[in-house]
C-alpha cells in the first residue's frame, strides 16, 4: 500500500512537472503572419509601405465603384440595363445603406490614409535609410494623402480627418467632423512638401514625382478657386516642355491605344500590370482584393451588341465584354460635331461589323431581308442623329439612330444599344471572357493642365487666354482639315463652354462629377441634361451620403452625424 | 427409517429444501434412536459397474448405519466395480468413494452424511442454458465467463451455451447492447436467460467525458445511442444517420453532392462569427472528421448536452460535447461481421425553369412594359435571329441534361475476437457515392484496429487506430445555376451533335462543356490517421491510472483543373491548374486519474485529468493558367505559362488544461457531481490565457424512496438539476495580433512587395465565449418501462460572444474580433420510448424526439442591431432582414403606387414604420425593414417506430423541422429583362393582376428591380419520412446450413416522401439550386459468421 502510494506521488509529480514544461508551450507561434513592428522597422520593410499607399488608388480607378462615383450622375451618362448601381446615376433612393460601392471606397481611402499617417510617424526611426531616400519617400506618403484626402473630401465633403495612426491593436471606434477648409490645409501642406522633396523623375512609372505633385497641386489651386495659381501652375507645366517633356500626342485617337499607353502626353497614372497577377484581383493570397481586378473600364460602357444580331456578331476580343452598365445621355451626344471633332470618332464606337459570316435577317426591324455577310460586313450602326425609317429599312444592317435610343426629352426608351464610349477597350485581352485589363487609367494628363489654364484665366477675367488654351486641344481634336471651324473666341467661352470641352475632352476619365461641383453646375447641368436623374436629384446631393457602415460603428454618433439630408 | 434425499429440480426450491433438510437432520440427531451399531460389523461388497447409490443401500441392508446424501449429487450416481470382502465400514467407504468425489463422515448414532469434495476439480459440473432476447429470439454469440478467471464460451446459433462450473462460481453473461447480467451457478446445470437490451436499463454504462457512469447515476443531461441505432439508417456518415433521434440536436443537410456532410448543432445557436458544431471525442480523442467514420464500428454514441457534463471539457464545451466508442474485440469466439448496401440516389424535388415559349412570353412583356413589343408583330424585331426558334416552340431543359441518377454502395467487414488477456477488433469499410452530377463522386475507405492486451493482472495497455482514405472529385462549380439560366430555346448541340460552345451565340457557356472528359478537374485524396494508445494500471480496485497519447493526422491534396470551357474560366482567359496541399498534426497527452470508494451509504467517485493539446496544419499551394497540355493539369504547373501563383501558410496552437469531477452519491438517491476545467491557450494573450469552467449538478432518484415502493405506475422516476459554465475556443490563432496583408502591386510591370495593414485589427483583449446553462430535467419509467421519458429544460446564456464588430472605416480598420454581446436559448426537449406491442411474435417499439429552441441575440456592440451584419437583438443569429412584400401595386391603386414612387406591377411592400415611429408615406430601408423569418425552425420532432414480427423488421422513421424560413434561389430567379432565363412564376402584366411577381420590364436588370430580394423568402417547414427499412432475417435453420450465424437482407427507402409548403424542392437544401438534394433506394445485406 505504502508503495503504491508512492508511485502514485510520483506520478502526479511528473504530470506536474510536464505541465510546468508544457506552460511555456502556451506562447504563441506564428511563422507565417507579418507585423508592423517587425516589417516596417528596416529600409527593405518601409519600402513595402510606401508601394502598398499606392495599391489604394486602384479601389477607385478603373473601378466600376469609381466610374459610379466620378462619372455617373453627371450630365453626361445614365443608366444601362446593367446599371447595378442605379441610385447613383439617377439619385433614386441614394442612402449610404444601399450602395456598396460607397463602403468599398471609403474604408480603402481611409486604410490608405491610415497606412500613410502610420508611415510618416514610423519613417524617422527607420534606421537604415538615408536622408534622401527618407525625404523622398516621406514626400511620397505626403502626396498620396494629399490625394486620397480629396477624393474623400470632395466626395462625402467635411468628414473624418486626421494625421494619426493609433497603435496596431488599438481599437479606434470615433470619429471627428473637420471643416472642408481643413481638409484643403492639409491637401496644400502634403502637396508643397511633395514639390519640394520628390525627385523630378522615376524609374518606376507609375510613383509619384515632383511634377505630378504639381499637376495635382494646380487641380486642387482650381478646386479652391486660387485661380492665379492654378493658371501659373498649369501654365508651368503645359509651357515648360524641356523641363517636364509633356507634350500632347498629336492625335487625341492615339492616346488610347493600348500599344502607346506610356506616352508624352500622360503626367500621371496607375499602372495596371501586363501580369495579371501584379493587380488587384482577390484570390486566396489576396483575400481582400476587388471582386473584379485590374481595370474594368473597358467592360461598363459597352452596349450589348452581342445581342444585335447573335449568329452574324458575336462576342469577340475586339469588341469587348459588354457590361452594359452606363450609356451617354443625349446631351453628351449633342455635344459633339461629329463632322469637326474627331473626338467623336476616337471616342465612341458606332458601328459593329459582322464577326461571324452567315446568312439571315441582318435588319432587326425588317425580319423578312435575308441576306448573306461575310465577316466585316456592317451589322449594326448606332447614330447620334435621327435617321429617316426609310433609309434604315433599306439598311440590311440593324440601325439605332437617336430617335430609336431616346424619346423627344432624352429619356432612353431603349437601354440596351446604344452609342458606345470605346476609349478603355482592350484588345490586348487574352480572350473575350476576360474580365481583367492591364489598360492603365490616366489620373491626370497633359490636357487637364489645358482646362484648368483655361477655366482658371476664365475666373481671372481672360477669356481670350482661356480660349488660346481651348482651342489649342480642340486643333488637335479638329478632323484634318476642320481645324479653321474648331477654332473658338473669348467671348464664346464661358463656364458651359468650358464643361462642354471637358465633356468632349475628358469623358469617361472620372473627372466629371467632381468638374461639376467645382464649377458649382452639378445640380443645374444633371436637372438640365440628364432627365433620368433630374426627377430625383436634390440640392444637397453634392456631397455623397456616409456609408451606413461608418455611421453604425462610430461610437460617438452625435458628432458624427450622416450628411445632410440621407437618412 | 429412511435416509434423506431430496432431487428437486428447481433451484430456488432446492436451496429453500436444503435449509429445511439442515434443520431436519439436527433434530435427528437427538431424537433417531438407534438400535444397534458399531464399527465392528464387517461387510462383503463384490458389485461390476453399480451405481453407488445403489452399493449403499446394500450397505444400509447389511449393517445398521444410514446413510444421509443430496440425491442430486452427480457423483452418487457413478457406477463402480468393486470386491471387497470382510472389510469394516470405513474400509469400505475409503475404496467405495476413493475413484469419486465423495466423502463421508460419522456422525451419532450410525449416521454417514455424505458429501462432495471441496476441492475444484472435483465439484466441477457441465452448465448449459439459452440465451434470448426479450422477444425471445436467441442471442448468438453472448459472451459467457465464469467472474474472476478467464473461462469464457460463446452462445452457438440458437443461444444455447455449455460451460463446466463450481456451485460457487458467477456467470457473466455480455452481449453487445444488451446490459450485462450475472447468475451464480449453485446447484443449477441449467441457465436459461432473457438478457434485457440496454437502451432502457439504467445500469447501462454510458461514456462521459473523462469516464463512464451508469445510467442511474447520471446527473447531467446525456443522450445515450447504441450502434445498432446509429446505423439504421443508411448514410455516409454517421451523424446524418441520427438526424431528428437526439433530442436538442439539429442536424440537417444541406447539400445533396456527393460526400457532402451535415451541419450539427446541439441546442441551438450560441456563437455568431464562430463555429457552432460540438466538439466530437473519438474513443477519447477530439476528432472533428466524424464523416470518417464508419457507422459499423461504433459502439455507441453519447450527446453531453448541458454545462454539467460538458464543463469537463471547459473551453471547448459550449456548444454541446458527441462521444463516439467504438468497438472492441471480446473474449471467446471469434465474430465475423458483413454488412453491405447499394442504392441509387436520385433528385428530391427540383423546380424547373422557363420553357422556350414561357420564356419567350416573358421577353415578350418585358419588351412591352418598355414600348418596343405591342404584338406579334414586333416578334421579329424583339426576337431577331432567335425568331425561327421561338416560332417554332423550341425549348431545352438544360438541368435535366447535367442531373442524372448518382448511387451510394458501402462494403465492410469486421471481425471481433480475443482471449482474456488480448482482445482485438478490426474492420475495414468501403463507401462510395456518386452524386447526381458527372463527375462527382467520393470514395473513402476505412480501415480500423483497437487492441486491448492485459500485460499484467493490473496493466494493461491498448491502441485504437483508424485509418481513413478520401478520393474525391466534387463538383462545385455551380454549373446548374447556369443552366438555370441559360435561356431555352437555345440549343446545346450543333446539327453534327458536336457541342455548341456559347448556345445561340449568347454570353453563357453551355453547361454540358464541363461535362467533357477532362474539362473539369477538383480531385482530393485525402488521408485521415486517428490513433491513440493508452496504458492503464489499476493498483488497487478503487484507483485506475490512465494515460492516453493521441495522434491524429491528416493529409490533403487537391488538384483543380478548370479547362478554358468551364464556367469559371470562361470570363477569364485560359484554363487554371492549381495544386493545394494540406498536413495537419495534432497531439494530444492526457493523463487521468479515476478513484472510487464507497463509505457505507456514501459513494465517492473522484476523476482528475491532465491535458496538452497541440495543433499544427501546414498547407501550400500553387498554381498557373494557360496550360499547354490540359491533359496534365496540376500535375505540371510549369507547363503552366501564365499567373504563376505560390502561397504557404502555417498555423499552430496548443492548450494545456487541468480538469476534475466529483461524484458523490448518498444511497444511491441524492446524487451530487461537481466539475471544473482550467484551460491555458496559446491564441490567448497572457493575461487571459488560463479560464476555468466549474459545474455543478444534483439528481434525486425519487424512485428509490421508500415512500414510492407501494406504487406499481413508476418504475423509474429522477430528478436533475445543474449548472455551469463551458466556452467555445473559438478565437483564432493570430488574433491577438495585427497582422500586414501582401497586396500585389508593380512598378512598370515589375512587381514589387507592398504589405499594408489587414483590414481585421487584432484585438490584445480576446478570450473565450462563455455559455451558463442551467439545466432541470426528469427522467422516468412508467409501467415497468413500457414507457421510458426525459424532459429537458434548458436556459443557456452566452456572454463575451465573439462578434466581428464593424469598426468605423475611417479608423484604417474595418473590422475586429472582439467579445461583445450576447445570446440565449432555451428550451424543451423530450424523449419518449414506448413499447406499444410486445408478444411472442411481435413487438412495436417507437421513440419520440421533440425539440423546441427559442434562440436569440440579447445584446450586440453598442446594444443595437447590427444591420449590415444581419444581426438583430431578439432574433435568431441567422435571420433575414427585409422589406415585407405585401404582394404587386395593382392598377387600381397606381395613385397610391405613385405616392411612394412605383407603378402598377412593382412590388408593393409594407410601409412599416417612419422616423416617428409609425408609417410615413414613404419606404426606405431605415424603418421600413424588418425580420422577415429566420433560418432556425421553432421545433423538430423525430418519430421513429420499430416493428418485429417473426422475421421480419421494418422500421418508419418520420421526421419534421418547423418554423424556419429559408431564401429560394428559385423563387429570387426572376429576370424582369429576361436577360436570362429564371423561375416559371406567374408574373403581373396588366390583364394578370396577380400579387405573385413583379410587371417584367426590359429596362431594368434584377439589381435594380426595386425589393427583388423580397420574392426569396419562403416558409421551410417540412415533415419528411426519413426511412422506411423492411428488413427480413432468414432463420437460424436455413441459414446455418451455410455456416452464417445471422443473414438479414433489408430494403430501405430514405428521403422518399417530403411534405412541404415549397412544391417541388426539399426546404431542407435551404433554397440552394446547385446541390438538390437526394433520395435514396437501397438494399442491402448484414451477415454475421
């Protein structure tokens, strides 16, 4: 007895001893996870930072989320059938609890911000960077809060902002209210600490350099009506070519074309990589990333012409991946002469040629004509003008021409076939299902300096100035030998005049919604123009509702209150 | 005078008669008078092979002594030769009995008693017996040992068993799910035995954690199965088999593709981001994969449901404890089990889509509604290229192409043998399923070997090992969404019968591409090892010394290969491969200590345990597109041009625990358990790394009280009550941390590193869920158990709730774990078991489940609900929050319609409420939205009856989920623009006013279809016959002529007849339209040699 006892002792003594052994098991082991403290601490980790304030920028460009927010709701497009995003194209019911797109971009904006206000108070105590490379990099950081801030700003207006990062770990649940006025301080400190320390060029096309800062600085100068600045800024940088080497392309086609997407004419953009797997398509490796990846633009605009004439056209590379999503109001269309301005041409795609040889009805609305295509035949032409009946039923290709597309007050009555913007197609596309496309967006290129020169020395009181500068885009946009009618005078010029130009110029480039509020026109141009949204849109709409995601998890709801007028 | 003998049979009238005969002969002592004896009256025996019964009364003739003797003495019948002349009587005696077991001794007067020896070997006598079950059937195979030595037999064909045995020796009599029952041999030779069957007796043993207990003495609430129950229904894996049979578990399934497994959740849901599947103990070890193992194997099953049993297993208890047992090998002769089956799966309700012209009509209107179709005259214009076909009524039903009839086989054997010291049982299985898809199929193979081997009389050690192998293909490429919606009067083949890639030049690939051999790859081997060995040593009776080291280990690959035709790979470009590759290892060593002792009227059971738990998996992949040679596909990625993708991940955690239960019984009536567990966690930092879970529970056996001993209504009547505290270990490793994410990015095509912070934050305060249950239930037995209850109640509270708790945006974070809110459930749950017919020839036995949860979240982050998260303080955590559909403006109320913003033909929903908390003329998504249904039913009920007759069995197993609301993919499969083909519903038009779906429009896509979501909601509720199983047992006598002890053939019809409100779709698949779920036909054969 006595000795079984003592083994029984001896056993909860071992098991003891184990279990003390087995306590420092308890520590936690963890090979794969990085962390901040660990990765951002050496020059080889902060790098890591730096790139990855970039990836931010392709949330919102070449994103549908971003074509809804910049482009739609405007005077220049509505809805497609695709439309999964309605509310902000027309403002039918807009509320920050419906639209998702709202979510996606803020939380990114303010992750990037987060990052970069983590990075600005890290970057001093990084030890093995020099003070070059620090001022450099630290500028970078600048510009890009800078530029995310008024994305933020000009979207949803005085929102959250600060130049803080809490600790990893720490749980920050408020938010502040900033006037818009200190959001632009902040803006025009970031960026005069981006002129002064970014290097004049890159070797990797696509960071930021200190011309780019300026470019964008001239953007914000005219956003806050600082219209000498901007003209200096943007005069800087249009005259200046020896410094800079910007120069427009001679032809406005050619900037589109996927071959020649690193050109003169481009000052900044987010580049897309030819190696899909260099974007941002989610995936087990990239759990968070974008549903769709890379750069969607080539597939929103798109009319569904693979259901004009299914056995004559079908879906190819060429054409694209129709979406279906957005199409031009009229008054877009209206805007353009197409006899003048190549810009139509170069920026819509009007006819579909037959990809498939066949024989069959090729008129949708004279079934009975069975004629017979070979591949390149037309087979379906939409027309910004209205056609007589007789000459398109004589047609053996099927015509939408406007009357067909919109009735008299320019509400489509036909959502599906339209007149297509084909400036972001991509036939470098491997295939006709693929959904990604390395098509870089242009943030900013040399013709925005053009506009904002023009629109600033038009505030300023010159509108010859403003005109010179007007007319020297739309010589290069004249169809050789229209040059002489393209030309404009000062006294044509006038704020329309200007988003006129800028439509023609710039649609599509996720610009226009933030032109029209700058210029105070959204509310008087989409109630004008686009008669879908002008039923629902209201004058509090020029800054976007919060997402209801932020408002549901801010702790101090009382001071952080939904924008005016959402619920 | 006459000696005394006595031959009665029956053994309790002859023990009764030896005490009178004891009785008898003293008073003989004094009273016989003698007239003459002594020792010197000689005698002369010469007998040839007599009976010394009969020697002796010559004896008794030729002197004066008489001879007293138990007639049944076997050895007083023994025939003897024997020559003696003029020999005194104890000289005769000596040589008489010298070759017997007999002795003799003087007594007064001239009287001899004569007896047996003492000794073993000379008292040993033949038993023999039969064996039956209630019904009288008998038992073959019953296990037979004399207690304490190692002497064991088996009962033969028809029960009967023959042993030698000693008066003094007690027979044990065992058989699987049959309580065990011991009978002292004493004077009988014959032993015949009705064994009781175990499921109704309270001395059945039923494993807890850590132990067993019998059935008595329970405290807490556990539901006992037995293995025969566990696989009476035919099913891949074993939980699915007792779906609706415990009450308080919900198991329901949800995927009729093959392989698929079942979700289980035990008294409802607790956790909200976490898992609320119950944490699963095989043969000691916790094993999640209980899809591995093989039904026949098992022993028995046990649900530990409320904190007091479950709190031993503290931090991992909450959400409910299943202990699987499985079989051991036994003693004496050797077992040889077949069990085979083979049926054919087919579809369980399936809607059907559109037609061609249904589709063609929806188009039609859709046009209409936008003013480009008025009449048949703009068919040409609406329908272009497809006119042809539409006029021709062309329609494909692309679904009925790709289902076809799937089938389920399963071939097992094993065998049970072993001596006293080594008992072994092995078995292997074979299950295959084909699923109702090409292509998809799964096949495992179970081997298994438990060994138990006695090294000394109080050592003994032991190994359990299952092996299970997995390969599978499964289909999960939502190919029958495509052909949903393909639209139908397309065509899938080219007039050469070859197939056409996009059907009608349209933007959907056609279905059956994937259907080409090679074109769609998701192949998984899988290899599953859960072994444990354990040594045990019993120094003493009352303390037992065990330690236990588990090792389970898993290993996966997967190889996919989507070719450039599939679904998924048709919007991007090229075909995919990739190979995942997946090792898990975990560890687990305990030690347990288990004392017992009883102190007069006082029973002290003390177990006290030591674990370490260590988990690591370790998984990779890679993989590529653009392969040159599909043929290889993952097989060789570097062929693979394209999107070359690597990735590794490892992640570890260990947990340390201590553990302790006190049972105490006084009389065997108050019962009192006590319990706690100390966890330490890796995932836990520091200072919330170790929690303790107590528990506390008593029961009172009312039965057992003397004032219950005069009623004849009760035969069993107990009383539990307990409390405690048990956790879900639901925090994941890391997530204390704040962890980068690698997001991809480049330079002018150049890739560079970019890690930016996880948009989860991670949270330093983490620690577990806490769930305190209180639990009251009473157990009891009424006319002799013809009629066995439970009744549970149950209120469990959950507290610390793991929540993913949305964060402001604008903090750089979007989310973080933390332990906020809560949740309760409670309830009643109900088991009945009633023998309702008993007789010779048939028996009726039926059971009855009932379970009623009423689940829901008290308290979220901030005390209010969580509307983009779908959680609702009220409600169940799986709730549907929308608009509710009140049917379709109509024209006469266009006005109204106008008012908040619609027409005639858009679905009209309820203005609810307003920023004024009443409704507001106006609809919007603030106050206008509600709970619309919930995906957890009000009740289940499982009603299951067992019939015997002769040799037949049928079993008819019922089984109904009510209350609970599930989204249809079919009823949201509505495309107002016909952009696809969807639902045959009855849709508005202005001459159909009906209040069913919405006007089609072809100007609007279903994304903006204003309350589309509102058409999916339908009510689950279901009644279902589970199984119907006939099976017949050939009789003993025909089928020993072919050496088979036992040969039952069954059918079995499971999933047959569903009685639902959705017509054509099981709501059991929860709405889902790419795995409907199956029905199954099958027959099969249990031999047993």
């Amino acid at each position: 007895m006595q000795n079984s006892i003592n083994k029984v002792m001896g056993w909860v003594l071992a098991g003891s001893l184990v279990f003390t052994s087995c306590n420092k098991k308890l520590t936690e082991y963890n090979p794969t996870g990085m962390t901040a403290d660990v990765t951002y601490t050496t020059a080889k980790g902060f790098e890591t930072l730096v790139n990855a304030a970039y990836t931010y920028t392709r949330w919102w460009y070449g994103k549908e989320e971003g074509y809804s927010l910049s482009e739609m709701g405007t005077d220049i497009w509505t809805n497609g059938t695709g439309d999964v995003f309605p509310q902000l194209s027309r403002y039918d019911n807009l509320q920050g609890s419906n639209t998702s797109a709202l979510g996606m971009e803020w939380d990114n904006f303010y992750a990037a911000i987060y990052l970069i206000n983590t990075g600005l108070a890290q970057i001093d105590n990084v030890p093995d960077y020099t003070d070059k490379q620090k001022s450099q990099r630290s500028a970078e950081l600048h510009f890009l809060r800078a530029f995310y801030y008024w994305h933020i700003v000009e979207t949803w207006g005085g929102v959250h902002l600060t130049t803080e990062a809490t600790a990893p770990g720490v749980i920050e649940s408020t938010a502040n209210r900033t006037p818009v006025e200190d959001f632009y301080k902040l803006i025009f400190q970031d960026l005069d600490y981006a002129v002064k320390n970014l290097a004049a060029t890159t070797s990797d096309y696509g960071r930021v350099t200190s011309p780019i800062a300026k470019a964008f600085q001239a953007r914000m100068y005219l956003t806050r009506g600082m219209n000498a600045e901007a003209a200096a800024t943007a005069t800087d940088l249009i005259n200046n070519v020896d410094i800079y080497k910007y120069k427009l392309l001679p032809k406005f086609a050619d900037l589109w074309n996927m071959g020649n997407l690193k050109n003169s004419e481009v000052i900044w953009a987010i580049d897309y990589s030819t190696n899909l797997a260099n974007n941002d398509l989610v995936s087990a490796a990239y759990p968070s990333g974008h549903p769709r990846g890379s750069n969607s633009g080539h597939m929103l605009f798109l009319q569904v012409y693979d259901q004009v004439n299914k056995p004559l056209l079908v879906r190819d590379v060429p054409n694209g991946r129709p979406f279906n999503r957005y199409m031009p109001t009229k008054a877009l269309l209206d805007l353009f002469n197409e006899n003048d301005d190549s810009r139509y041409q170069s920026s819509f795609q009007t006819a579909w040629l037959c990809n498939k040889a066949g024989t069959g009805a090729g008129n949708n609305f004279k079934p009975t004509d069975i004629s017979t295509f070979k591949v390149g035949d037309t087979i379906c032409y939409t027309s910004k003008n209205t056609l007589d009946t007789t000459v398109m039923n004589a047609k053996h290709y099927t015509t939408y021409d406007i009357s067909r597309v919109y009735n008299a007050a320019g509400i489509p009555t036909n959502r599906q076939f339209y007149v297509s913007l084909k400036k972001f197609k991509d036939s470098t596309r491997a295939s006709a299902g693929e959904a990604q496309s390395a098509r870089d967006v242009f943030v900013i290129r040399l013709a925005e300096m053009y506009l904002v020169a023009a629109e600033a020395n038009f505030n300023l009181g010159k509108p010859d100035v403003a005109a010179g500068f007007l007319n020297t885009l739309r010589t290069r946009a004249a169809i050789p030998g229209h040059e002489a009618a393209m030309q404009i005078t000062g006294a044509q010029v006038n704020l329309d005049f200007i988003l006129d130009e800028r439509a023609r110029e710039l649609c599509g480039e996720q610009l226009r919604w933030f032109d029209l509020k700058r210029t105070n026109k959204l509310i008087d141009r989409v109630t004008r123009l686009n008669p879908d949204a002008a039923q629902y849109i209201k004058d509090f709409q020029t800054v976007r509702p919060i997402p209801q995601s932020q408002i549901d998890a801010v702790t101090n709801k009382s001071e952080f209150p939904q924008n005016q007028g959402y619920k | 005078m006459k000696s005394f003998r006595t031959g009665i049979k029956s053994p309790l009238l002859s023990n009764a008669l030896l005490v009178m005969k004891i009785t008898t002969f003293l008073l003989l002592v004094f009273v016989l008078q003698v007239s003459a004896w002594g020792f010197g009256q000689r005698l002369n025996l010469r007998y040839k092979n007599a009976e010394i019964a009969g020697i002796l009364v010559n004896i008794e003739k030729q002197t004066n002594y008489r001879f007293l003797y138990n007639n049944q003495l076997s050895a007083i019948r023994q025939k003897v030769t024997i020559n003696l002349e003029n020999v005194d009587i104890r000289q005769a005696l000596d040589n008489l009995f010298s070759q017997t077991i007999l002795t003799y001794k003087f007594m007064a007067n001239g009287l001899i008693v004569i007896n047996e020896n003492a000794a073993p070997q000379a008292t040993e006598k033949k038993v023999t017996g039969k064996i039956t079950d209630p019904n009288g059937t008998p038992l073959s195979g019953v296990t037979v040992t004399i207690k304490g030595t190692s002497k064991a037999t088996t009962t033969n064909e028809q029960g009967v068993f023959t042993i030698t045995a000693e008066d003094n020796d007690v027979l044990v009599f065992t058989y699987v799910g049959f309580d065990p029952q011991e009978i002292k041999v004493g004077d009988n030779t014959q032993i015949n035995l009705s064994l009781t069957s175990a499921a109704s007796s309270l001395e059945n043993i039923v494993v807890i954690g850590y132990g067993t207990l019998k059935k008595r003495d329970l405290t807490g609430s556990v539901v006992s199965l037995k293995g025969d129950e566990v696989k009476k229904i035919a099913a891949g894996n074993v939980m699915e088999s007792v779906q609706g049979k415990v009450a308080g578990v919900d198991i329901t399934r949800t995927s009729g593709g093959a392989g698929s497994s079942v979700n289980v959740t035990v008294r409802g849901n607790r956790s909200i981001l976490a898992q609320n599947t119950p944490l699963f103990i095989v043969d000691g070890i916790q094993y999640p994969n209980f899809q591995d193992i093989n039904p026949n194997d098992i022993q028995s099953m046990e649900v530990l449901k409320d904190a007091s049993s479950t709190a031993i297993y503290g931090s991992r208890g909450a959400n409910g404890v299943i202990i699987i047992t499985t079989k051991r090998g036994a003693a004496g002769k050797v077992r040889v089990g077949v069990n085979t089956y083979y049926g054919v799966n087919k579809k369980t309700g399936y809607p059907v889509p559109m037609n061609g012209p249904q589709y063609a009509e929806l188009k039609r209107q859709g046009a209409r509604t936008a003013g480009t179709w008025n009449s048949s005259a703009d068919d040409a214009k609406l329908f272009g290229a497809d006119l042809q076909a539409v006029q021709d009524g062309v329609s494909t039903y692309y679904p009925g192409l790709l289902l076809k009839d799937g089938s389920q086989q399963d071939y097992g054997v094993n065998v049970a043998s072993g001596s006293e010291k080594t008992k072994v049982f092995f078995s292997f299985d074979y299950f295959k399923e084909k699923g109702l898809l090409n292509n998809d199929y799964s096949g495992r193979y179970t081997l298994r070997l438990n060994i138990d081997q006695t090294v000394i009389g109080t050592f003994k050690v032991g190994l359990q090992s299952q092996l299970t192998y997995y390969n599978e293909n499964r289909r999960t490429d939502n190919v029958l969404t495509v052909a949903n919606k393909i639209i139908p009067y397309y065509v899938p083949y080219a007039a050469d019968g070859s197939l056409v890639r996009q059907p009608g030049g349209a933007n959907q690939i056609n279905p059956l591409m994937e259907e080409l051999p090679g074109a769609y790859i998701n192949n998984t081997n899988t290899t599953r090892i859960l072994s444990s060995a354990y040594a045990e040593w019993k120094p003493f009776s009352s303390l037992t010394l065990r330690s236990t080291l588990g090792i389970t280990n898993g290993s996966s690959r997967n190889g996919l290969f989507l070719g450039e035709n599939t679904i998924t790979r048709f919007t991007a470009t090229g075909s995919l491969a990739k190979v995942t590759n997946a090792t898990q290892a975990d560890l687990i060593w305990e030690n347990i200590i288990t004392w017992n002792k009883k102190f007069g009227d006082h029973a002290l059971d003390v177990t006290a345990v030591t674990s370490y738990i260590s988990n690591k998996v370790d998984s990779s992949y890679a993989q590529g597109t653009g392969q040159i040679i599909p043929g290889q596909g993952w097989k060789a990625l570097l062929n693979n041009p394209l999107n070359l993708g690597i990735w590794s991940n490892y992640i570890g955690s260990n947990l340390l625990s201590g553990a302790f239960r006190v049972n105490y019984g006084y009389k065997g009536k108050y019962l009192l358990t006590v319990t706690g567990r100390a966890d330490g966690s890796s995932v836990l930092l520091k200072e919330n790394r170790w929690s303790f879970f107590p528990s506390a529970a008593v029961a009172w056996r009312i039965i057992d009280e003397d004032f219950m001993k005069d009623q004849n209504v009760f035969s069993d009547l107990k009383l539990r009550a307990s409390y405690g505290v048990a956790g879900n270990a639901a925090v994941k490793p890391y997530s204390t941390t704040t962890g980068l994410i690698l997001i991809p990015y480049s330079f002018n095509d150049i890739s560079m590193l970019a890690y930016g912070f996880d948009p989860q934050n991670g949270n330093r305060n983490l620690k577990w869920e806490l769930t305190g249950t209180q639990n009251i239930g009473l157990d009891f037995g009424l006319f002799k158990n013809r009629i066995t209850a439970s009744v549970d109640y149950y209120d469990s509270r959950t507290r610390d709730l793991l929540l993913l708790r949305p964060l402001p945006g604008s903090s750089g974070h979007t989310r973080v774990v933390e332990n906020v809110g809560k949740t309760r459930n409670n309830g009643i749950e109900v088991s009945l078991r009633t023998v309702n017919v008993q007789t010779k020839h048939l028996t009726w036995s039926s059971a009855v489940t009932y379970t009623r949860n009423k689940e829901r979240i008290t308290d979220l982050v901030n005390g209010i609900n969580d509307v983009a998260g779908g959680l609702f303080i009220g409600s169940p955590v799986k709730s549907f929050y929308d608009f509710k559909k009140e049917g379709i403006w109509q024209t006469p109320d266009s006005a109204l319609a106008k008012s908040f913003g619609y027409k005639p033909g858009d679905i009209r929903v309820a203005d609810l409420s307003g920023d004024k908390c009443q409704p507001d003329d106006k609809l919007d998504a603030t106050y206008d939205r509600t709970v619309v249904g919930s995906a957890v039913p009000n009740y289940t009920l499982g009603f299951s009856n067992d019939v015997s007759y002769r040799n037949f069995d049928l079993n008819v197993y019922v089984f109904a989920r009510v209350g609970q609301t599930f989204v249809s993919d079919y009823a949201n499969k509505f495309e107002p623009n016909a952009i696809e083909n969807g639902a045959n519903v009855n849709y508005w038009t202005p001459e159909n006013p009906t209040n069913d779906y919405p006007r089609p429009n072809a100007n609007i896509s279903r994304a903006s279809m204003p309350f589309a979501t509102t058409l999916g909601y339908k009510d689950g509720s279901f009644v279902k016959i589970r199984n119907i199983t006939l099976g017949y047992t050939l009789p003993k006598t025909i089928s020993q002529k072919f050496h088979v002890n036992n040969l039952r053939w069954y059918v079995s019809a499971k999933n047959y007849f569903t009685f639902a409100k959705q017509k054509d779709y099981d709501p059991e698949g929860e709405g889902s339209f790419d795995r409907p779920l199956t029905k199954l036909l099958v027959t099969g054969l249990n031999i047993e040699f």
